[in-house]
C-alpha cells in the first residue's frame, strides 16, 4: 500500500522496484482507466523511436541502392511476419 503525497508523488514499494529493475530517475507514461493508475516504463516507447530512424535510414539507404518504395514496404511486411 502506497498514499499520494501533497506534491502529488506516489512511492512505489521497495519490494515491486527490486524485482522490476526500476531506477531513480526512470520515466513513465502515466494513464488512468476507471478508479486505476497505469505507470508504464518509457523504454518500451525509446525503443519504438530507435526502431523507427532504424527503418528511416535503412529505406534511405534501399532507395540509394535503387529499390522502389513498393519493394521496401514489401521486404519491411515480410520481416514483420517472420518477427511475429
């Protein structure tokens, strides 16, 4: 159990930070849903940018190599199938 301080802080148990692997100055997107507070981890978020100036630069490069657009979205729904 946890309560809300005056500056609208909340402590998140020692015990869920240990087995979580959270650190001091970890980011969150906070949502709320009915009467409950979702605090998810960013870094999935960070890994979704990393991901997407991943494909920026590799369909920029497909390009400068002489692939159609057509051809680079077909490869790109091609490893979204073997990755699922």
């Amino acid at each position: 159990m946890t309560r809300l301080s005056q500056r609208g802080q909340v402590v998140i148990p020692t015990e869920l930070r240990r087995s979580m692997h959270l650190k001091e100055g970890e980011r969150f997107i906070v949502t709320g849903l009915g009467d409950t507070i979702i605090l998810r981890k960013l870094e999935l978020s960070r890994e979704r940018l990393r991901l997407k100036r991943l494909i920026t630069r590799s369909t920029e490069k497909a390009r400068k190599s002489g692939f159609t657009q057509r051809e680079i979205e077909r490869l790109v729904e091609k490893t979204r199938k073997i990755t699922r």
